[in-house]
C-alpha cells in the first residue's frame, strides 16, 4: 500500500522532532522546515495534527507571534479537515486547546484559557478513539481549568463531572488513574476554598494524599504533587486555624524538595513557613524563610516574581522585629521588583502584596503612601467583580489610604478608605477567615473618621465593627486586637458592661495569641505589645463591681512565661497519690518542654508539646484531677492569703485599686490618688542607676500616699504590727519598694506596720508553699574581680559561710556551667557577685564572673525541686524593662522559677559596705533550716537596720526585697 506524500512528510517532520527532543538542537529548524512543506496540500486531520504540534514545539522556542498563528491556524484545519465525529476530531481539538494553553503561558490572555478549556470540552465530548488518547485529553483539562480558575473565575461544573466519571470506571493501578486524580483533587480543593467549606477541602486532600507515593511516576511529578498538596494544608490552615496543618504544609514542601528542588517548591516552603510566622511568629522560621526565599530568588524562572514577592514579606517582618530602615527599604524594593517581573494574572496580586507592604507601616514616607494608594487603585481597577482577589485588593487600598491621609489630611481620602473597606467586608463570605480581618479595618477607618470629623455615628458603627470581628472564627490574634479596640471604644462611649466583657475576652485570647509552643525569646518578644490589656480589663470590672473577676484577670493576663514556667514545675503530689507512672510521665514531659524552650527550634518544640499535653490530658482524666493546672478560681486565690493579706495593685488609666485577697474572699480599696502617669514619672525618677536619696524620699512619700498608706488604714482591722502582708504590683509599680513606702512628714512606714515580700502574681505564692522539705545544704560564692576587687564581698562571703560551718565557693577561675552545677544541690544559697540588669532585653540579665557569666536563660534551665533561698548580694537583681514589668523578667525571679522558695534580691545597687552589713545582719537572724516566714523577718529586720544607721539614705534601707513564700 502506498503511503500518501503528506504522511511521509508528516512522519519525517516527526522523527526530526523526536531527534530534537533527544538532543539534536538543529533538529527543531528542518523539523519546522518539513511541516512548512507538507501543510499547504495537507488534508488529513491527523496529519493536520501532527503538522500543528510540531510547530507548537518550533512556536516555544520562539518569541516570534507569527509562529504561534501558523501553529494555531494549522491546528484549526485539523479541527474543521476531521468529521464531526471522526474520532481524529478529538484528538485535532485537545492538540489545538494545548496549544491555547501554551499561548496563554506567552500572553497571559484570559481568553486564550478559556478557548483552551472549551476545546478540551468538546474533545470530551466527542471522545477520542483510544481510551489513553480520551485520559489524556480529560487530565489536560483539568489543568487548563486550573488556570482558568486562578484568573478568580469560579469552577466549571462539567470538567468536575467529566473527571468524577472517569476515576468511577479507571482501575486504581491504570497510569492515568494519578494524574487524573491530582487534577481533581486541585479543582475540588479550589471549590472548597471558595466556598470556605473545610469538609471539602478535606476531600481534596485525601484525593491528593493518595497519589504522592508509589504511583512510579517521575520525581519531579511527584514532587509538583507534594508541593500542591502543602498548598492545600496551607489552605486548610485557614479555614481553622490548627497550625498542626502549617507544621504538615511545611514537611510536604521539604518532601517536595528532597525529591525535586526547584524556585516554586522553594518559594513555596518560604511562604509557608512565613504564614506559619505570621501565627506564631518564631525567630526560626523567619530565618529559614529568608533562607530558603533568598534561594528561590537566585533560580532564573517564571516562578521569580513570587520569590521576589515572598521575599519582600520576609523582609518587612524582619523589619518589624529590628526597626532596622534598611530591612523596610530592600522589602520595598523586592515588591517592586516582584511588580515589574509580573504578569496577568499575577500581576494584581504583586500589587496589592506592594500596596499592603507600603500603607501598612509608619515607615513609609509621604511619596510612599501616595504610592500605595496609586498601586491600590490600578490593582482594584484591574480585578472584576467576584474576583477572589478584590477584597483583599480593597481592604489594603483601605488601609492605604488611611495612610496617606496621616500626611494629607485630606477629608474625601477618609471617605474612599471607608468605602473600600466596606466593599471588601460585602465581597468576603463571613466563613472566610480574611472576613473579620477586614471588619476590624472598616472599625479603625471609621474610628479615624470620627477621630477628624466627630460624626458619632461612625463611632457607634466603628463599635459595631469590632464586636463583629472579635466574635468571629478568625486567627486568634485577629480577635483578640478586635476585642481590645472594642473594649477601649466601649469604655471611650461610656458603656462599662461592654467594655468590661470585652476586654476580658482579649485576655482569655492571651494564651492563643502568645503561642506556647514559641520558644522563650519568641515569647517575649510578642509581650512588649500588650501594653497595659490585663489592668484595663481588670479596672473595668471593677467599675461593674466584680471584684473576684478583676483579680482573676490579672493572674490571667499578667506573668504569662512565669505562670508557663511554674506549671511546668507545678507540686505533682495529688497526682503521685494516682499513678507514680503519670507522675514520671510528666516529669519527663515538663522537662523536655522547658529544654525546647530555650533552643528555638519551632518542629521539636511542637513534638514536645503535643507529648506533654497528651500526658496532661490524660491526668485530667483521672478522679479528682480534672482541673490539674486550671486557671485559680476565687477560692483557690483567696487561700494563698491564709499566712497574710495578698494586695494586688492593680494600675490602670481607667482607675487604679487595691484587690485583696483575704481568707473570706476579694476586698478592693480604691486608690484615688494612684495614676499611672504618676507611676511612670516615679520610676523614671529612681529606676535609671543608682536613686539619688533625696528623689527616693519624693518616691516613698507617694508610696505611703498614694498606695500603702490606703491600703494599711483599710486592713487594720485584720493586720496587727509585725503580721505579714504579700505586694503583687502590676505594671511598672513592681519596680517600686512598695514595701519602704513612708511618709516624709509624719515618718508613718510600711516598714513599721507590716513584714512585706513580694510575688510577680498570687499563683507563684501557691507555688512557693508547695509541699516538701528543703534540702539544709549551704552554698556560698563569691568571686576576685581584677578591674574591681570587691575585698568587702569575699568578705561577706567568708563571714557567711563561717555562720553555715562551710567554706565559700571561689568562683574566679570558674565558667557559669560550673557554678549552676554547684548550686544544684543548695538547700541555701549566697551568691556574693557583680550584676547587670540588661536594658533591652531582660533575660540577658546576668551574674559576671571574672571567666563567664550566669544570665536568666541559664539560672531557669536549673530545676532544683524544694530549696528553701537564695540570697542575692548582687546589683539590681530585680530590675527590668518598664516593656515588660509584669513578667518579672530578672535573676531574682529566675532564681525563684529554679525551685528556691524564697529569693532575697534588690531593687538597686546598695554599695558594697552596705550591701555587706545588710547580709550579716540577714544570717545574724537564721538557723539552720528556717521557716519561710524567718526569712521574711530576717529581710525585714535588715531594712530596719539599716534605716536605723542610715536615716536620710533611703538607697541604703528600701532597696532590699523580698519575693516568695
């Protein structure tokens, strides 16, 4: 049978295609040269066909247009040469509908994707006459309409149907049976999402799990497949808020790239690990992803622009965390690079990325901000209605405008903020997680305006946003922001029931929004920001006369690492009585929670947490432990005042109160003449160095006014001279000697009505009195400084030991390991060294030696069980930054949290000869094996010393403190 000239041309076009794919560069050119030949007299559709892919593969190496309309218009004769249902018809319109796809890689036209999906469509339709032929057709079109949904376009029903029906006849093993099932699994992944449905986007992602394994296929597919299914779980995040989704989203993309390393398998792994940053924003993470985005933008491909993009965020949350200008301007730059590397669709996306970059932050300049509304616009002008991308588009144009309209003032910019803001709440479904996010940016636009223009009714409607927001499914954070504008709003509109209720749902949110599972720094770091959120609650239910809320608000709000810290530590006696097992068990859990929590690692200290909440879960699960390490209830608060009052001085812009707890329940003193502006004049004046007596005088004369002298006149009923009495100051006040309070003019002192110690919050009373008996081992340290001899604290430190029938510790020539090691096994302690209070951050605290240093990270990571003090004659041992007041943050505290019962630290430095006299007279008054309550005196009696000595010199008799049981 003879061959007709158009196949012999058709085959040989395709043998030189085959060599081209196998190599032979200059294959493709007589490949194209052939077709060129043979297609004028052509009339077979297959040959057609055939002709076209050729010149599809000679049109991508090419950026000539007129290649790819000669590709087109021959693949269009194949089409019309085949009958309407000659099986070649199939086969002629998924070939032409590749081809649109392909152009559509080249000029991004949305209607080139959607005659790709309508072709592929119609090949379905006709059905091609082999049943591989008809798979494939069927998987290719369900990546076209892939793309074609991420123009925003909603999901056509049909190619959803076309796919269902072919996996319910495909056996599982077929080949197609993977691809098919892939391309499902996205579309249905894209339904869900749209439809904020979690139930189907868990469809999706079974469907996908399914096909990332032993299917045989290449690497490379494999790994396109793991990257989609992290993008799903990152999805999935969303919709619930576990971040159990964002930890598996984050081992799928390193999966993905152990098999296939590529730029969006890289951009993806650091975009997820940048949302799961934004979550609970741990140092780590954020270093990973600047890593591992800075790779992705090294790779040349089409995906750099998303690099870029990802990038430019990292960027600007390194920028939050450092303040460093340069972080902010290079985060500027990568978006606009991102911005110019982009096309459609793409391309309104890097803009609003710019846009939300640019009006987000007061680091932006005025040209910036008009910038940001400029790029906001073009990038809402691009989007068409129910476009998934227009609300956010609109809110960030929003907050843009909110922006510029610092610089501007200009009325109409407020105006068009709020209107954009409100389009971008109307376009969002409330299931949608970004729906609250927007609610609480319509309150802040609204809020200004009625900040410029005092029109009440945007106030009332800003009010009305919050509540919404705050009341929502979203991201913790989110909610607990909302809550807080809508508490401080509520109380700003005289409406104390609400204002109350809601700033006590922001503190609930405290723990959710503080993550445990960040490391300690992590930790930290997010605390700076809430400000004053515990006082404020607990000063509005006050004012709503409940006063057990109130306290139980502050031990909720405040002390967050502490109270971590001591739950961890908590007395396991009740739970011993059950199951020595458990008991073990969690010890061992604790343990490695507290060791993940120094190192910063965010995957091992998940694992540890989920081990130590699976124990602590099932403690609760046994009789009488169902409320083991639950929040304090009244009754329980008001126990830890059985051996005294405990007064927590709640300071408050709202007002300022005395709550104490007393053995029948909460009594509150009002404090008129507290404030907190006051607070923070008072410590400016004494807490910067060493206080100069006279300001000191000024200070404790407040004191006794404002605070101590109220609070005493009220208990005397209850308090003879001598009993004990327990502060728990909040805020900046804990940097105060509340417990030296006295009056300039008639000499009244606290120290002559009460024995003070102090507690960072209630629970760390329950803590210290917890059962067991304190080992009697002594250990006293000392160190020869070269730069500063200090002979007065070897001294000290001799004279100390000799009272204990010891010898001290020469610490020299010792590292800080050595001396932790050493204080291991105290029962009793002396630590005669230099100390520095850091400034900047707290935990840096530390005790100098000549060789080393011991800081706060170090003293926690000791855990010494039932020791009964510490005696610190160090310098500031209990200073901290006013940031962080309420978390007690500095070694007197850490030496507490590592298992001493009672700790004696100072306020600041008292002097080496004083410091000295100070010390003797405490172990003058001490046996062996004193009681909590000797201790106290012992500090006491000291203060009283030493004010007998020094009248006038109040540095010298208020700096002592005492802190625990």
């Amino acid at each position: 049978m003879t061959v007709p000239d158009e196949w012999t041309q058709a085959n040989a076009a395709g043998r030189e295609l085959t060599a081209y794919q196998n190599g032979d560069g200059a294959a493709l050119a007589r490949a194209v040269a052939l077709v060129r030949a043979a297609e004028p007299s052509a009339s077979d559709p297959d040959v057609l066909r055939l002709l076209s892919k050729v010149l599809l593969f000679g049109a991508s190496e090419t950026p000539s247009q007129a290649t790819w309309e000669e590709a087109e218009r021959v693949g269009r004769s194949a089409v019309d040469a085949a009958e309407p249902r000659h099986p070649a018809l199939a086969l002629a319109l998924g070939t032409l509908a590749t081809l649109k796809y392909e152009w559509f890689g080249v000029c991004h036209n949305r209607s080139a994707i959607e005659e790709a999906v309508a072709l592929g469509l119609r090949a379905v339709e006709v059905g091609a006459e082999e049943y591989d032929d008809h798979l494939s057709i069927v998987q290719n079109l369900l990546v076209h309409t892939k793309t074609l949904a991420d123009f925003g376009v909603p999901v056509p029903d049909r190619p959803l149907l076309v796919a269902e029906t072919v996996l319910a006849d495909l056996p599982a093993r077929h080949p197609g049976w993977p691809p098919i099932t892939a391309g499902y699994a996205v579309l249905l992944c894209e339904v869900a999402m749209r439809a904020s449905s979690a139930t189907g986007l868990d469809t999706a992602i079974s469907r996908l799990r399914g096909v990332i394994t032993g299917t045989g296929e290449p690497q490379r597919v494999l790994a396109g497949r793991r990257a989609n299914l992290a993008t799903m779980l990152g999805w999935r995040y969303l919709l619930g808020h576990e971040v159990r989704h964002l930890d598996e989203a984050v081992e799928e993309y390193r999966e993905a790239q152990a098999q296939w390393p590529g730029q969006e398998i890289m951009t993806g792994l650091g975009e997820t690990l940048m949302s799961r940053f934004a979550r609970q924003p741990a140092q780590d993470d954020l270093d990973q992803a600047l890593r591992t985005l800075r790779q992705a933008v090294a790779e040349e491909g089409a995906g750099r622009g998303r690099a870029l993009a990802g990038l430019s965020s990292a960027m600007q949350e390194k920028h939050r965390l450092t303040g460093e200008p340069d972080h902010f301007f290079e985060a500027v730059d990568l978006a606009r690079r991102a911005v110019g590397a982009a096309d459609h669709p793409d391309l309104p996306e890097r803009l609003v990325d710019l846009v939300v970059l640019l009006g987000s932050t007061s680091a932006a300049s005025a040209v910036m901000a008009a910038e940001a509304v400029t790029e906001g616009r073009r990038a809402v002008a691009m989007l068409k209605d129910g476009d998934i991308l227009l609300p956010r588009a609109r809110s960030a144009l929003g907050i843009a405008l909110l922006g510029h309209h610092e610089h501007t003032r200009e009325p109409r910019e407020l105006g068009e903020a709020v209107n954009q803001l409100r389009e971008a709440v109307k376009g969002t479904d409330p299931r949608d997680p970004a729906h609250a996010l927007y609610r609480a940016n319509l309150g802040l636009a609204l809020h200004t305006r009625f900040t410029a223009r005092g029109r009440r009714s945007d106030r009332r409607a800003a009010l009305a946003e919050y509540r919404e927001a705050a009341a929502t499914a979203a991201e913790p954070e989110v909610r607990q922001t909302a809550a807080r504008n809508q508490g401080y709003l509520a109380a700003e509109t005289r409406r104390p029931a609400e204002a109350a209720a809601a700033l006590a749902h922001a503190v609930r949110l405290q723990a959710q929004a503080v993550p445990e599972r960040l490391a300690r720094s992590d930790v930290q770091r997010l605390l700076v920001g809430t400000g004053d959120l515990a006082e404020d609650a607990a000063a509005m239910a006050v004012v709503r006369y409940q006063d057990d809320r109130a306290a139980g608000l502050l031990e909720l709000g405040r002390g967050v690492l502490l109270n971590r810290t001591l739950s961890l530590r908590t007395d396991l006696g009740a739970v011993r009585q059950v199951s020595a097992e458990l008991a073990g068990a969690f010890e061992r859990a604790s343990d490695h929670v507290e060791a993940t929590a120094l190192s910063g690692k965010v995957e091992e200290r998940a694992r540890a947490l989920a081990g130590y909440r699976d124990v602590l879960e099932e403690i609760r699960a046994q009789p009488g432990l169902r409320r083991f390490l639950a929040p304090p209830r009244t009754a329980e608060l008001t126990r830890t005042a059985r051996q005294g009052p405990v007064v927590l001085v709640n300071v408050s812009s709202y007002r300022c109160d005395a709550l104490v707890l007393l053995r029948d329940g909460v009594a509150c003193i009002p404090l008129p003449r507290l404030n907190l502006h006051e607070v923070r004049e008072q410590v400016r004046s004494v807490c910067s160095g060493v206080p100069a007596d006279a300001d000191l005088v000024g200070t404790l004369d407040w004191l006794w006014h404002a605070v101590a002298g109220p609070v005493l006149t009220r208990l005397a009923p209850v308090l003879n001279v001598g009993d004990r009495l327990w502060w728990v100051p909040t805020g900046v006040l804990s940097l105060l000697p509340l417990h030296a309070a006295t009056s300039a003019r008639t000499g009244e002192s606290a120290l002559d009505r009460v024995v003070s110690s102090y507690a960072p919050t209630a629970s760390a009373i329950r803590h210290a009195r917890r059962p067991g008996t304190s080992s009697s081992l002594p250990m006293v340290i000392s160190a020869r400084y070269a730069d500063d001899p200090l002979p007065r604290s070897v001294q000290e430190a001799a004279e100390v030991a000799a009272r204990w029938g010891t010898s001290p510790l020469d610490a020299t020539d010792l590292p800080g390991a050595e001396v932790l090691s050493a204080l291991a096994s105290a029962g009793r302690a002396h630590i005669a060294l230099h100390a520095v209070s850091d400034p900047l951050d707290p935990s840096a605290s530390r005790l100098l030696l000549p060789h080393g240093q011991v800081d706060v990270t170090d003293v926690l990571r000791m855990k010494l069980g039932d020791s009964a003090f510490c005696y610190l004659s160090a310098c500031e041992t209990s200073s901290t930054t006013t940031e962080l007041a309420n978390e007690a943050i500095h070694l007197t505290s850490a030496f507490f949290l590592a298992g001493f019962r009672s700790v004696v630290g100072t306020f600041w430095p008292m002097g080496d000869v004083v410091s000295g006299r100070a010390a003797v007279r405490f172990h003058d008054q001490i046996g062996p094996a004193p009681a909590a309550a000797d201790i106290a005196l012992a500090v006491h009696r000291s203060a009283l010393d030493l004010r007998r000595r020094y009248p006038r010199a109040p540095r010298a008799w208020a700096a002592l403190q005492h802190v625990g049981a």
